[in-house]
C-alpha cells in the first residue's frame, strides 16, 4: 500500500477517473437519444444545467476515491485526489 500511498498516483487518478466516467455519461446519452457523439457533445456544453449534470456525474468517482483513500488513511494520496478536483472545480466555474 505504501507505492500506492503518494501525491502523483493521486493526482493522476483524479485527472483521468473524471474523464473516463464523462465519456461514459456521454456514451450512455448517445445511445438513449440515438444521437451522434459530436452532437450530444455540443447538446450538453449548450445547456448550462446539462454541463452541470456532466460535471456532477464526472467528478462523483474523486470524490468516492477520495473518500476511500481518507478511510485508509493514504494521506498523500488524498491529497493528490483534492489537488485534481480543485482543478475541475476552477474549470468548471470558468466553463460556467
């Protein structure tokens, strides 16, 4: 546990769950809607609640990892996590 247990890993996991659980909430729009990819892209950064709703679903894993991290008590790799949720967060207020 102690490899797992610094800032990088958490840092590069909260870079990359956010943007894998987005896609995946993109994919599963498209399918519904029976859309292209590029236009239920352009659908939900139109739509000032749909980015909201895209942000939420994409930032909820961080927060779950986190969560898990604190209870485990990997301190390095919270704050990894934090570092790259606050760095969503100023993205999205800016999008916003």
């Amino acid at each position: 546990m102690s490899k797992l247990n610094r800032v990088y890993w958490g840092f590069l996991f909260g870079i990359v769950f956010p943007v894998l659980f987005g896609c995946m909430f993109l994919y599963v729009l498209k399918e519904r809607n029976y859309m292209d990819f590029a236009s239920v892209f352009r659908q939900v950064m139109g739509s000032g609640q749909m980015l909201f709703k895209w942000f939420i679903v994409s930032i909820t894993p961080n927060l779950f990892s986190l969560f898990v991290a604190y209870k485990k008590e990997l301190w390095r790799l919270c704050s990894g996590f934090i570092s790259a949720t606050l760095i969503y967060f100023m993205v999205a207020i800016i999008l916003m």
